[in-house]
C-alpha cells in the first residue's frame, strides 16, 4: 500500500522478520513456500517455518502443521500428530482448530473417542459462528 508492488523486496523482509523470530512473519514466510507465492513453491522450506511458528503457539501454524498431517501433504499422514496440533490450536481459541478437534474427537481418529469433548469443542466454534460445527450440533447425540 503507497509504494510499488515489489515480491523480491517483501520476501526479503519476511526473511528478516522471520529470522528476528517474529511467529507472524514465520508463518506466512511458511505460506509463501507452501503456495509457491513469489519463490517456486518448497514444501520442506514451508515446514521449517511453520514449524518455529507453531514452536511459539501460533494458531495458524498449529493449524496448519494439523492440516497438513491429516492430509499427508508434506508429511506422512499421521492423525494422532493432526490432533495435537489441532488440540493446541483449539484451546487457543482457533475456530477451524477447534472445529477439526471435534471431528476427530467424534471419530476416533489420532485420538481417544470422546463424544463430550467433541461436543465442547463444536459448541466454541459454533459461538463463533462456524457453519460445519453449527451443523454438526443439530445431529441427534
């Protein structure tokens, strides 16, 4: 905003940023990798990033790391390592974490089945008016 768009320029800052360990700029340094936004796109250098976010309790790369270990994008799939990282998240009031938790509380899957909790977590997000967790609190328990 005023200036020239310049992606050289920004992504030289978000590597300053990011190694002066602000969790913000590690995360989205971790998007552009991830994307292959402004640099070809390199999932490992997109991990490493996320990774020292997510080291400092940022919500969006918890989420992410979860996500990706869901969909074995980036690494081998593991739900057991999703619902901690969506678990981290979720208590930190990420809603799409929260939202993820559930689901994975309701099933079974990484976790312990544990309908209760499941139940909770779909209540958070539904507060802050997640559409799937509204729908899922209108099944019959």
């Amino acid at each position: 905003m005023g200036v020239k768009a310049n992606p050289e320029t920004a992504l030289s800052w978000f590597n300053k940023a990011a190694n002066a360990d602000d969790q913000e700029a590690q995360y989205k340094l971790g998007m552009i990798y991830y994307k292959g936004l402004i640099t070809p796109q390199n999932t490992q250098g997109a991990i490493k990033w996320f990774q020292k976010s997510a080291a400092q309790d940022y919500q969006n790369a918890l989420a992410q790391l979860g996500g990706m270990y869901l969909s074995g994008k980036g690494f081998k799939k593991d739900t057991a390592k999703a619902a901690n990282y969506f678990s981290i998240a979720a208590e930190a009031g990420h809603v799409s974490s929260q939202y993820n938790y559930a689901v994975l509380l309701e099933k079974g899957s990484g976790v312990k089945t544990n309908k209760n909790l499941a139940i909770d977590y779909y209540r958070k997000a539904a507060r802050k008016d997640h559409k799937g967790s509204q729908d899922r609190l209108k099944l019959s328990w």
